[in-house]
C-alpha cells in the first residue's frame, strides 16, 4: 500500500510541474517581444545548435502555400546556421520538432486541439491569425513540439515568416541583398506568442509606372514581367504580412502575359487585383489586344459584357478583389456624356456576369469601385453601388486623402479602403525615381483614414517597388497594427527597420538618415527642383545643399565601417539615395550660382559652368554605381528620367540644365562645396522677462512645436507630429474624429506662441500647414488666429482649392509641399504678445507660424526660426499635450 501511495506521489509531481508550465504558456507574450536568442534560456526550444536543427513537418493535405513557406523555414534556418533541418509530411517523430499548420487542413494541428494540447479557441474562425508555442510530449515519438497553427493559409504562412524574421532573415533578404547574421545556435522562447488579427483586411501594394526601369531590369533579368519575376514579388508580400497585389499594367497583362502568374499568386495567397480603371479582372493591354469597336458601354455594351465576362472565367476559384465600375480607357475620365444611370447600369451588369460565372451571389465575391480622380465627383452626386462593394477612396496622387467615411456613418457591409500614392505619373509633374515618401507624413494620412473607418482596403501605389522599400515596409506594418506605432514612435519604427537590415550598433544613425533624406526629398520632389527653387540671396539654397552634403558625409562615413557583406543592400538602401539627391540639389544650386556670376560678370561664371557639367556627369555615374551593386543585379532599376522636365511628362532622357559662360580666360574657381552664410543661425536676443519669440529683420518665424501653452477642451488634446514637414515638426488636435469647433474663443482649444516685437504697426501672420485636403468634403477645413485679446480671424484652408489638373491652387501646394495662409493683424505698441491659433476643425496640421511686417525675405521653406530669450518653459514630454 505504501508503494502504491509513493508511486502515486511520484507520478503527481511531473503533472504538477506541468500544470504549472502550461498556465506559463497561457500568459500570451507581448507583440513585439523578441522571442528567438543564439543562448539557451530556461525552457527554450531547440531550433538549431550543435550541427543539428529541429526537424520540421507538417500535413501533406495542407495548403500549397504553407508547404512551400514551411520549405523557406528550412532554407532560412540554413541562411543563419549553415544547418539545414529536415523537411516533411511523414509522421513526426525526434525529441524536439516543428509543427506548421492549418486548423481545420491539418491533421496534426487538429489533432492536437482534439487532445487539448494546443489551445486555439482565440485563433480558429480569424482572419490571418498565428499562434506559436512549445508543447509538451505533443504525440507518441516526439518530446517537444515547436507549433504554428494558423486560422486559416495566410494566418499559418504570417506564423512561418515571423519565425523566420526573428531568426534574423529580413523579409527583403532578396529584394535589397539584406544578409543574415551568422549564428552557431537558435533558441526560440517555449511561450505562447501571436500578432493578432491585422487591423486592415487587405494591404497590399501596386506595381506602376514601371518603364522604363522595373520592366527594363525584368527583361534582361526574367525575360519580362512574368510568374519568374512574380514569385519574388510575392514572397515579399506575405514575408511583410501583406496579402494583396495590383500587378504592373504598362504594356503588362498579368492573367494574359503568363498563366503560371495567377496559378502562383494564388498558391502563395497572394489575394489579387486590377487598377482602378481595370474592371473584372481584365487588364487595360488585354483590351488593346482582344477588344472590339469601342471602350464605350452607351455603344459597345455586349462586346464589353463578353470581354469581362472572360476575365471572371479567368479567375475561376482564385482569391481576388474583383474591381467594378468603368473608367474611359487609357486611365482617362469617361465622355462627357457619361451620366450615373449608366454606370449604375455597367456596375449592375458586371455583377450579373459575377453571379453567372462563380455561380454564387455576387455579393461572396470581393469587389470595390475606386473613387478615383472624377470618379469621385459621381459620387458625391449621388451615385452608388451595392452595400456589399467596398469604396476604395483615393488620395490626390500626392498622399493627400481626398475624402474619408463620415465620423459616425453608418457602416457599409462591403466597407471603406484606401488607394494611396507613393509614385504618380501626372500633373503638376510626375514623381518616379526615388522615394520621396516621409514616413510622419504616411503615419498622419494613414491614421486619419484608420480613424475615419476606412480599413477594408489599403493599397499603395509603389512605382517600380526597388527604391521604396522603408516607406513599402511602413505602409505594411502600420496596416497590420497602427496602435505599435503612435506618432510619436516613427522614428522609433525607423531604426528598428535599421537594425533589422543592418544590425544595431549603427541603427540609430541611420534610421536618422533614413528619415532626413525623405525629408529633404519631399521638400521639393527631386523632377520638381530648378535654378530658381531656393532662394540665393537669403543663402537658403546654400544651406540646402549643405544639409545634403552632411547628410552624405555621415552616410559615406558608416559606409566604412559596416561590414563589407552589407555595403550592397546599404547602397541601395541608404547611400544611394543620399548621394544621389545631394548630388542633384548641389547641380541646381551651381546652375543658379552660374547664372547669378553671367549677370554679374564673375571672373567664376565659366569655373561654375564647368562644376555644373561635372555634377550633371556625376548624376549619370551614381546611376552606373547603382546597376553594378550585388553583381549587376540590378541593372536598369534606376532608367527613370529625372533631371530637364519642362512640363508634367517626363523628357526621354536627362538633359543638363543650360549654364553660360563668359569670353576670356577664367580667373576664380568655384566653390567645392557650399556653406550656409551665418545669418541663417541668428543670435539669441534678450527681450526680458517671459519674451519668448524676438523679432528680428522685421519679422518672427516660430516651428509649430515651439509653443509657449496649449490649451486642450473635452476629449480634444493637441499632439506633436516629429518631424513632419518641410522644417522641423507639425502640431495637431487628438482624436482626429472630433466635431468641429463651434466658435473659437475663451478656453477652447489654443496654441499659444509668446513673441515679443520692436514696434506696432499691423502685421501679417502667415501660417504653413501640410497639404492636407478637405476629407470631410464639407466647406473646406478650417483655423483661427488671433493676437492678445482680439476676436479670432476664422480661415479656411481650402478656399478656391481643388484637387484637380489645372487647379492652380492645388498643383502650388502639392507641388510646395505646403498651404500658406495669410491674415491681418493691428499690433497696439511694441513688446511682448501673444499669438493664439485656434482649433477649429480635425486634421490640420500646423507646421509653422511667422510674423512680419511688410516684405518677407524671399525664401522657398520660409524665413528659419527666430531667436529666443529666456521665457517660461513650453510644455514638454512627448505625445498628447494640453488635456484640460
């Protein structure tokens, strides 16, 4: 009886250690949580070490995308330990294995839940969902089991990736030659660990504007924008947790040019597309291949009917996004005639076809209609389609939304998404060759569009994808969870991404890098730049340029000192981009100093001139530079024209800016490199006691950031925005959904600015904000200003501005990256004073302010900050400011 009751014990205790194990697995790791180490820690899984790797199974009734994702596990492991684990479908069997699968077509996933080994009740039934842990004695023959099971083929193949990630292999390990650190050993955290359900549904990226350069560099390379090339296109996708694709459509057919293309899309999961002007499938080079007669329902109906019906016999069972409605062909605004019964008409027709075709209610088939360009316009004339459709709403092709959901709406089954732009062709000029893109600025837009309810559908038009990698890798992440990165965590995010391609001990270095040469492109669009873009006389152009040239000396300088492994992907990342826009901003300035010396008959005209040529050769060198990197893998991938555009179009091939030169002999050389003259760092000034802002020269220039007091009411707070804009940062109101302001005024919510000026007299305020579009599409979005105790000057931003081709207003302040406002003031007398900006509608975004009296200075970024006297500290912290 005693050996029995010993025996007893003896068993109870393993059960109870067990027990206690469990109930660790159950508390679910935080997301972000680095879970993989190269040292073991208490109760980690063996992935690899000591020469061996963790075998890894799963079912061979699994889905074809997670079987071929499981094999890049194995080739991954292999990338950082030079051990490559098993692969299979047999039964498991080993002390220590991976087991990847699918609830519900994976006979080992479910067998573990029916044993009550693996707990899958927040997991079965959701879209995209993983769950990785370690579980004990999982079946007969195995000890321990490292599991990913997924809700459903992508939720499993986002498991594998995220592994792989923190095994140290960056999803652009291809698409930017990122190589991995070496590790002898991999231990990977035995606790329960999930990233949730992504916060958009779908989020995906367009190829566009892909010639000369992506289709340049795919013939040579695959024979053309084929299923070769697509593969690596898709595995990019899915290793960022994306899962939707508009393919390249220049002279590119995708389910026509090649039809593995589709076959493999869908084998991957990758959910696909057609561009806005695409309808059911069908690309716009399939009509120029098989269309008859005209693009024209009011004349061509059957024709049309029968040419999309094809495209939904195309797709057949592949996951798509089916796109309706009909645009005029060639990307171009349908007749004059077109009226809303008749594209009501063409949608109903289309899902007609849908319904015959899938044999199904339309409404089980994905499908949107974008709101594009005039498309719009009908709309918001009343034109509608089924509840079940999602509206893509747009931007202006210059990441400015053009109009989101009303707060408060309600919801449409079928829902809102976004088509957003990091590259365009069109007016006022087109922007294709690199990125250009800030990502403060993304977050800003991007936020407002998950604030407003448009999450269905995030779509970004990425050109030729090479030279957008960051901001692609941005979009993404900030689809799949927009509360891990805050406005204030964007720089954050950046030198993570730095550390993820390029390790830690430099990562904040260059994420700052990576963010300021952004900056400096989107203050004007590199095919936008002239002689005449800063202003000479004030030194602004030479303070430009010398901000690039910085910015390459500390790139080139961490060129040296990285790992010679890593120089490829770091080129193509971060120096490239550096060296060849600071390259190009210093041609322009040396033009424009060229033809300041004609007319002043420098004896350096002709030395500048000569400077100028060699600039302009050496924007052709840095583009040779580039085709040679990783062994000419990328050859052609930087073709695109970017220096001579006279109008919106590209011209055919880079043409030097004209420069003279003066008879006789030259007797100055010109400067190697330009300094920003010392008036632009301008002295502190005493102005007494609380006198924050000096005037000086005539005027004060104060950064939105810089205030003195803000004043918050009810929910409505303001926020920083680091680093948005053209200067340092921009300030908003949080939550972005509230209601206007009624009337501004008392203690409603305020920024205050303490300035102190030498005279009275009436001035101008002068306000810079972001080019934010009116997304309430109300009367335009609105702001007030006041001085001391007046009433305040309501002002709307948008008066006389819309987002169309032609539109002055619009194509300045798109093309300026900027809308400045004016209004006018009576100052008493000379001294301290308080200037008041008032909040009246959500999503303004304030970048900075100046006072002035009389003509400003000329200056394209505006006069820089005043100096100022000691004076009561601003409210600090990060975040959310002013809450009263």
């Amino acid at each position: 009886m005693k050996t029995l009751s010993l025996k007893f014990h003896l068993l109870l205790l393993p059960l109870a250690v067990l027990f206690a194990f469990s109930n660790a697995l159950a508390q679910t790791l935080p997301v972000g949580t680095l879970t993989v180490s190269a040292t073991k820690g208490k109760g980690d899984f063996t992935l690899a070490a000591n020469g061996k790797g963790a075998a890894i199974y799963a079912s061979a009734s699994d889905w074809p995308g997670v079987l071929r994702a499981a094999k890049d596990l194995q080739a991954d492991v292999q990338r950082v330990t030079k051990i490559e684990p098993r692969f299979g479908t047999a039964k498991p069997a080993g002390a220590e294995v991976v087991l990847i699968g699918t609830i519900g077509k994976s006979p080992l996933i479910d067998q573990l839940v029916q044993q009550k080994k693996l707990d899958v009740k927040a997991v079965a039934g959701r879209w995209e969902v993983f769950v990785r842990q370690v579980v004990e004695n999982p079946m007969p023959g195995v000890e321990r089991a490292l599991v990913i099971a997924g809700s459903d083929k992508r939720g499993t193949i986002f498991g594998i990736y995220d592994l792989s990630q923190q095994i140290g292999v960056s999803p652009w390990y291809w698409w930017a030659d990122v190589p991995v650190k070496p590790q002898n050993a991999l231990y990977v955290s035995p606790a329960r660990y999930t990233l949730g359900e992504p916060a958009v549904k779908y989020r995906g990226i367009f190829l566009n504007d892909e010639a000369p350069a992506l289709s340049g560099w795919a013939k040579e390379k695959f024979g053309g924008i084929n299923s070769k090339m697509y593969v690596h296109v898709f595995e990019l996708i899915l290793r960022l947790k994306g899962n939707y694709l508009w393919p390249a459509m220049w002279g590119n057919a995708f389910n026509d040019d090649d039809k593995q293309s589709p076959v493999l899309a869908d084998e991957y999961g990758i959910v696909m597309g057609t561009s806005h002007h695409e309808p059911m499938l069908r690309a716009q080079q399939e009509w120029k291949r098989y269309g008859k007669g005209p693009w024209n329902y009011q004349t061509n109906d059957s024709t049309l009917r029968e040419f999309w019906r094809q495209g939904i016999k195309n797709m057949g069972t592949h996951e798509s996004i089916v796109t309706v409605g009909m645009r005029g062909d060639g990307d171009e605004p349908m007749s004059e005639g077109s009226n809303i019964a008749l594209l009501e008409k063409i949608v109903a027709d289309q899902r007609k076809i849908l319904a015959q075709e899938t044999h199904k209610p339309a409404a089980q088939t994905p499908q949107l209609w974008a709101l594009y360009k005039e498309v719009q316009d009908y709309y918001d004339k009343g034109m509608r389609v089924p509840d079940d459709v999602t509206l893509l709403l747009c931007d202006d092709n210059w990441g400015d939304i053009r109009k989101l959901p009303k707060a408060g709406e309600k919801p449409r089954k079928g829902g809102y998404g976004i088509y957003y732009h990091f590259d365009y062709v069109g007016g006022p000029r087109n922007y294709k060759w690199v990125n250009t893109n800030p990502l403060p600025r993304i977050w800003e837009q991007m936020h407002l569009a998950k604030a407003y309810g448009a999450d269905q559908i995030w779509i970004v038009n990425v050109g030729d994808l090479k030279p957008m990698e960051l901001p692609i890798s941005f979009f993404l992440d900030y689809a799949w969870n927009p509360e891990r990165i805050p406005a204030s965590g964007v720089a954050a995010y950046t030198q993570r991404w730095a550390a993820q391609q390029f390790g830690p001990t430099r990562a904040s270095e260059i994420g700052d890098i990576l963010a300021k040469y952004a900056k400096y492109n989107a203050r004007r669009k590199p095919e936008l730049l002239t002689p005449e873009t800063y202003s000479l006389a004030s030194g602004e152009w030479a303070t430009v340029v010398s901000d690039y040239n910085q910015l390459l000396a500390r790139a080139e300088a961490i060129n040296q000192k990285i790992p010679a492994g890593s120089r490829d992907a770091y080129y193509e990342l971060v120096l490239h981009p550096v060296q060849a826009c600071a390259n190009l901003n210093e041609l322009y300035y040396t033009v424009a100093l060229n033809r300041q010396a004609v007319q002043k008959s420098q004896p350096n005209t002709n030395e500048l001139a000569e400077k100028a040529k060699a600039l302009f050769a050496k924007d052709a060198e840095i583009m040779r530079r580039y085709h040679a990197v990783a062994g000419g893998k990328w050859n052609h991938m930087m073709d695109q024209t970017h220096i001579g555009y006279t109008n919106w179009q590209q011209p055919p091939v880079d043409k030097m800016p004209e420069v003279q030169t003066l008879a006789g002999p030259a007797t100055a050389a010109a400067s190697a490199a330009p300094v920003a003259p010392a008036t632009t760092a301008k002295p502190a000034v005493s102005g007494g006691p609380g006198a924050g802002f000096v005037e000086n020269d005539g005027y004060v220039s104060m950064e939105a950031e810089h205030f003195t007091k803000a004043v918050g009411a009810g929910p409505v707070t303001w926020q920083r925005l680091p680093d948005l804009g053209r200067t340092l940062g921009a300030v908003t109101t949080f939550p972005v959904t509230a209601a206007p302001q009624a009337a501004p005024g008392g203690q409603s919510p305020h920024l205050e600015y303490q300035v102190t000026l030498k005279q009275g007299r009436p001035v101008t305020v002068r306000a810079y904000f972001a080019p934010t579009l009116d997304f309430t599409n109300t009367q335009g979005l609105r702001y007030a200003v006041s001085i001391d105790d007046e009433a305040p000057q309501i002002i709307n931003l948008h008066t006389g501005l819309k987002p169309d081709n032609g539109n002055r207003p619009w194509e300045q302040a798109v093309a300026d990256n900027i809308i400045i406002k004016t209004s006018q003031h009576n100052i008493a007398g000379a001294g301290p004073h308080v200037l008041k900006f008032w909040r009246i509608d959500p999503g303004v975004v304030l970048e900075k302010l100046v006072m002035h009296r009389g003509e400003l200075p000329a200056s394209y970024l505006g006069p820089p900050e005043s100096p100022q006297s000691p004076a009561p500290a601003p409210a600090t912290g990060k975040g959310s400011v002013g809450r009263r």
